[in-house]
C-alpha cells in the first residue's frame, strides 16, 4: 500500500462472485452445443452506479488477466490491479463519474468457472472435458452478470487485445446493451500467424509429461513456461527489445560458452516464465488461447466483416500501436473499414509507440487522452 | 531423377570427406579456448576448378542445411540439393565458369564434425561436452577444406541466412582469402528478438525428457519439433500465411471444439515439426543456435562495426527482402552503411517480397539476377 497515492486510487476493493445456472433451466448455452451449469463469474466494481444506471462501463481484461483491474485487495497489498493507471478517480475511467465493472473471463483461473473448477456431472475437475468456449461463449456469461447488476445498457464496453475482441463481441451479440465500444491493440479476426504461435504454445503445454492429460496436481511447469516465453516475445517489439536488453549480457563480460542464462533477454524470459507458472493455470492457457483462435467476427457476416458489422448500434473508438505486430494496426484498419463502411460513429487513432502489442498496458497518456475524451462524449449523450 | 532437367542440373554429385587434426599440432582452435581433433568436413563440389584456382566459389548453408546444394545423389534420388535452383549449368551460379564448393558446418549432424561424432579422448558421443562454437569457428574449419583444395582466394562466398553470417565471417577472418561476399536475407549481429526465439526453442528441445541431458538414443522428438516449429514462424512473414493458410480448416467445415488440428496453418506446422525431427539432430540444433546467438561482427571493433569492418577488402553483394522480420531489411542497410564507411564497393538491394525471411530459397529469379551479375563482375576482374 505504500505505492498507494489516495487521491487517484480507488483504494481497497473487494471481490465478488455471482453464481448462476444451478438449475438446467438458466445454464449457460455454449457455442459448442453444450451447456454449462453452476458458473461462477468473479468480478470487482468501482465507483457509484448512478440511479438510472446510465454510467455503468465493462472492462474486458486480456488473455491472462483477471477481475482485478484496479486498486488494492488489503491494506498489506502491495501491487495495484492491472490497469490501476487507467482506472480511479480522475483518471481516464473516472470512479468519480462511472461505474466499472470488471470480471473474469469463464475458461479463466482467477475465481470464475474455468477448466480447474469442479465439474457438478461427476463433482471431480473438469480439465480436459470442460467444453471448448468461444469469445461469445465468455460474453454471453457476463451478460447474466450485466443483468444481475441491474445494467440495461453499458456506457461502454473496453479492452485491449483479447479484452477488445470481447468489446467488439458485446457489440454483435446483444447490439441494444452498449452505448459504445473501446477496442484497444486488437482484432476483427485472428491471423493464420497468431494462430500459429498459439498452437506452439499448446504443443508445449501437452508435450509436458507433467500436464498428463490435463489431469495434474502440479503445474505443467517447463511447457507453460514455454508458452509464455513465446508468447511474451510477441507482446514486445524488436526495437522495445533492443532498447530494453541489446545483446547485454547478464553476469559477466565476455560469452560463457554454454547453455545457461548468457543474455539479459534470456533471463529476463526465464523469469517471466517462472512467474507465469505461479499465477496461470495450464489447462486455462490452452482453453483461452483456443477460443482466441476461433475468433472471426466476419463469421457473423458469412465471410463478409462489413455484413458482419450491419447489425452494430454502438459508437466504436480503435486504437492500435505502431509496433504492435502480434495484431498490427492494418487489423484496426480493417475493422475501421466495415464499421465505417456501415456508418458507424468511430474514432481511430493510431499511437506511435515502441512498446509492441504492451503498448496497451504502458501507453498511459496518450491512450488515456483518447479513452477520457471519447467517454465523456458518450456521458454527455446520457446526462444531457 | 525424373524431375531432373539435364540441360541445367550439375546431375549426380558424390559428397566427399576432408580430414583434419588427427594430430594435436593441426587440431583446429576454437575461440572458447578449446581444440577439436579429428575433424571431418563433408563437402561437394560443382563444375571444375581453373588451372589458376580463381573461379572457385563457396556457398554457406543456413542453420539446418548441409553440403548437398545441387543435383542428385543417385539416378533414382527424388529431391535435388536445397539451392538447386540457383547452381547449376547457366544458373546464377554457372557451373560452366565456377568452381562451387559447399560443405557442411562443424557442429551440423550431415556429415561434419558435430555433438554426435565421436569425441576420440573417449571414444564416445561428444554430445553436451562438445564445445560451444562460433561462427568463426566454423569459418576456421573451411579455411582448412580451402588449403587442401588448393584454393589460395574465393572469387565469392555466398550464403543466405546463417550462411550470410559466415560469408561475412570470412571477409573478416580471412581478408586476402576472398574477392568478395554475396550476404542475402543476413545480418551483422543477432538482435535480441531473435536470441529469444532462440531461447525458447533450446528450452524446449532440453525440456524435453527424452533429451535426458543430450544423451539420447531417439530424438527428443517434441521437443525439437516444438523448436523447428516456432522456427519455421520466423521464417514465413504475416502476409505469406495470410495468402498460403489464411483461416482455412483443415477437413471440418466448422471448428471442431477441440485441440487437434483445427487449421491448415496447425496441420502445416506439425507436418513441419514432424518431417524435421526426422532429419536434423536435437544437439546439433542446441550448438548451431548458440553459434548464432554469439554472432556478433562488430566485436571484432570493439562494439562499433565501421572499425571492425576497416580490415575487410573484400566486394559485398548485400540482399535484403522486404517482408523478412528474422533479419529484417534495416539489418542490411546497417550492414551496407559500415561497408561504405569503409569505402568498399558495395551493391545493395531489398527485394520486394512478400515470403519472409524464406524468400532467400523462393525469389529465385530476382535473387538470381543480382548474382549472376555480381559474380560475373569479379569474373571478369580476373580473367581480364
């Protein structure tokens, strides 16, 4: 809590979980055909919802995030959610104006249902027989949470990377519950290249004797931590990299001529793998990553991402980073296309910025300009 | 053979072995401090050397090549050598004027001195306790396959790839031994993106269980795959899979809701990871990288490559495509700019691609008119 600056943190917030499906009648209905019963979705809120609930905004996190987007768990907490920059009083998503929501994705780890949790059919871990999810699947679940809450329309719906392709997803599915959308460093389809990486990540994860099936008391260790090696490659860009590391070496002066840690860049992976293993469950890795794989919002036009979009009411702003390569600005450029081509209220803006695909997490100012400016606009709408 | 095209294939080619440092004396140095004994290269050679010894040209394979780069093995071998489409009668590289050598490099596991030869101290597989190699090293080795072939001066050295690094290696190492360098789709150093992808994919080989410390019998066969796979990312680009793979399925016409090969682009890399470990050795593979990630030229002027550059003498043909993101274009162009510093007579062009990094296999047209020409000038200079 040191760290903690009163005046722009929410400050302690805690956790909840809402529970729905304990009847066949109200399970979840899943793109697979299968349906899913006794879901838990953990979620965090911050700031007041107003009487008309006209303020309320959903913050979609990325693949490996959680509910806890901002603030602190306990007094002894030492670190802040994971978009505490953006989210407080006075800050882009102003806790003094909106009421955010924040929730775990189902197929996550982090309190909501997810492969790891009990199955009630056999009352033993789903694992590898948890249903394949799709991003729609993941919306469709935090609708029940929206109307749990008393939400009849979002403000709007927010994320970067995995989380924009949830906002953009809120958008298609249910057209009348969002004012707007916020699609940062993100999607209208996964490319043949990121399905790739996912798949080589997967591969490690399974190749891991110790993943076993799935069925594993003890992490996977050295294949998710594979997986997250490579995948943190792509969060960064080659220019982030050389500006971070070069080809420093990390103890000593000169090559040590074997196959140990030599370079900063190979320890600074190792320890982002290792720290990855503590925090991330492996059979959620693979649950996620497949679901981001099946991600083509032009599915919903026949091919077609224009036809797709016709059925879109909300106002959209895009942002995309100039050395994101893991979804490259072209991707943006493309959904900017169809969403113009149907008339749509958007704003797109194109940051310059080293930081890769992170840029999302790091670009604080600039985003922040961009997602304050476009909210209040959307407030004004319902307040005026 | 029934692919072969007599009229511009060097036909069948029987590779050959040159030993060296049976004794302590010709032993070759390495620059970790260690020697190697018994040292074999295999190599093949292509057209017929002059009675001055001044048309001879030695082409580098890249990381997972050998010394079989044109022609066939036998009447009924099926594949012709891996450049096939560039040596040959009346190809690029002419085998009516040339003399073309390629051999395979030590620490490679197709014919020459690698991790799994006989270490002769004890009479076992060197495997891990086979010393970690530079690409100078590996330069040093042909410079003794030079002297026993009676070459006094290359009239080019040629290479792709890792096979670019070691033709600049050579200028540097041996600058009265070569007339000049043809770099393609190569670098000057390794950037860090590419030590960590380097990284990851040795992780996974030596994850492996089967890889038990590098003493296996059969190949740790995921791990390398997963290796080789991710590899093989790094040499497609975005638009290449995009064209080639799209999202296509690979037999559904819908996804499958599970974890097997969904799509063509998942199948493509399994069938790549697979075909791999059938022909390249998982130690081979850990030494080979480790050669690469220490490459770096501008070590031999104290981090500044104008200086390192200052002893070189030779022509550079330096080629970059447009979509390689392995060694991407401004690589070449930092490499070109320390060339002309040194006022070396230097040609440079980024060819318009959109293969990747492989496009220095695939652009065989433009790649080949830029040689031919190139080879043709220092022809001339010593026939004139």
């Amino acid at each position: 809590m040191e760290d903690m600056n009163p005046i722009n943190s929410v400050g302690i917030v805690t956790p909840q979980d809402f529970l729905f499906g304990a009847t066949g009648e109200d399970a979840l209905r899943l793109d697979c055909g299968k349906t899913l019963r006794n879901v838990t979705i953990r979620y965090e809120t911050y700031g007041i919802l107003s009487e008309k609930a006209d303020n309320a905004i959903l913050v979609e996190h990325a693949l490996t995030g959680d509910a806890h987007l901002a603030g602190y768990h306990s007094e002894t907490d030492k670190k802040p959610g994971w978009w505490d920059s953006m989210v407080g009083p006075g800050k882009p998503f102003d806790t003094n104006k909106y009421f955010i929501v924040c929730s775990n994705i189902i197929g996550g780890c982090s309190g909501s249902t997810g492969p790891r949790s009990i199955d009630p059919e056999t009352g033993r871990r789903y694992n590898m027989n948890f249903p394949v999810l799709t991003i729609a699947d993941m919306v469709r679940a935090q609708k029940h949470l929206m109307d749990h809450l008393g939400i009849r329309k979002w403000l709007a719906v927010a994320g970067g990377s995995m989380g924009g392709m949830l906002a953009i997803q809120w958008a298609i599915s249910y057209p009348d519950s969002l004012r707007s959308v916020i699609a940062i460093a993100t999607t209208s389809r996964i490319s043949p290249q990121s399905i790739a990486f996912n798949w080589v990540g997967r591969e490690a994860i399974m190749g891991d004797p110790g993943w076993n099936g799935g069925e594993y008391e003890e992490q996977p260790q050295r294949g998710l931590a594979i997986a997250r090696m490579l995948a943190h490659i792509t969060y960064l860009s080659d220019e982030s990299m050389r500006k971070k590391f070069g080809r420093n070496l990390q103890d000593s002066k000169d090559y040590s001529f074997n196959f140990h840690k030599d370079f900063e860049i190979e320890s600074y992976l190792d320890h982002q793998g290792t720290r990855f293993v503590e925090r991330f469950d492996a059979n959620s890795y693979l649950f996620i990553t497949r679901a981001i794989d099946y991600f083509d919002i032009a599915d919903y036009g026949d091919g077609d991402l224009t036809k797709a979009f016709s059925r879109i009411k909300a106002a959209f702003l895009v942002v995309s980073f100039s050395s994101d390569w893991l979804f490259p600005a072209y991707q943006s450029r493309e959904l900017v296309k169809a969403l113009l081509d149907n008339g749509l209220d958007t704003t797109y803006c194109n940051i310059e910025s080293s930081y890769g695909h992170d840029a999302f997490l790091l670009e604080t100012k600039s985003l922040g300009t961009l997602v304050s400016g476009f909210l209040t606009a959307r407030h004004l709408e319902v307040v005026s």
